[in-house]
C-alpha cells in the first residue's frame, strides 16, 4: 500500500556521508602514524638505556681490574666505551667492602650502578641499578 502524501526523497543521503568516513579514514591513519612514531622513539630510548648500563657495567670491570692491580687505589676514572662516556668512582672503602658507582651517559639517557665489592676477592656482593 502506496501513502501519496508520504513521499521520501532519498537522494543525496550519501553525500554527507562520503566527508563523514572520509574523517573517520583520515583519523584512523593518523592514529596509526603517531603511534609508530611513538613506538619507534620508545625502542631507541629502550636502546640507549641498554647501551648505556652496558657501559657502567664495563667501567665497573675496569675498576674493578685497576683495583686488583693497585689495592689501595682510590679515585675516579673516566672513559668512552662504544662512544658512551663513562665515569666510575670509587665512593668509599670499609673493612665489609669498596663501595662504587659507575654512571653511562650517551647523548638522551644517563644510567647509573652501584656496586659493593669483596675487600678478598673484589667480587660484587650488592648490586643497584
């Protein structure tokens, strides 16, 4: 059954709709760019830590190692590791241990170790990050 006077015209519905998902289209990729941008500078961050704590690591070997040379050694030492500087202090020495702290810098992060040593066997006893 046929009403005359209600005649719906459907032409033209589409057209607001094609700006509408065009949007929608247009957020979605924009959503997804940023965050691979995001993700990508979250891995290079995580990256530079690593190298970093590897580098605080080394430094504490090398002190480690001048120490086992020359036992009453006591200062600082500097160096550049795989173009990370490095600076490992020897903060303080007690009958129980030598306490020190190594600190890998690269150019966006900065990470720091603190070691306790064996006075005997210059062994790591305690070990903070």
């Amino acid at each position: 059954m046929r009403h005359e006077g209600f005649r719906t015209d459907e032409r033209g519905a589409a057209l607001p709709l094609v700006p509408a998902v065009t949007l929608l289209v247009f957020l979605l990729i924009a959503a997804g760019a940023l965050h691979a941008v995001n993700h990508r500078r979250h891995q290079f961050l995580d990256w530079e830590m690593l190298r970093a704590q590897y580098a605080a690591e080394a430094g504490i070997a090398v002190v480690q190692t001048r120490i086992r040379e020359d036992p009453e050694w006591t200062g600082a030492m500097t160096m550049t590791w795989d173009g990370i500087r490095v600076r490992t202090v020897v903060e303080g020495r007690a009958s129980d241990g030598i306490r020190l702290r190594s600190v890998g810098r690269t150019s966006v992060v900065k990470q720091t170790i603190r070691v306790e040593l064996d006075p005997e066997t210059l062994e790591v006893k305690r070990w903070e990050r």
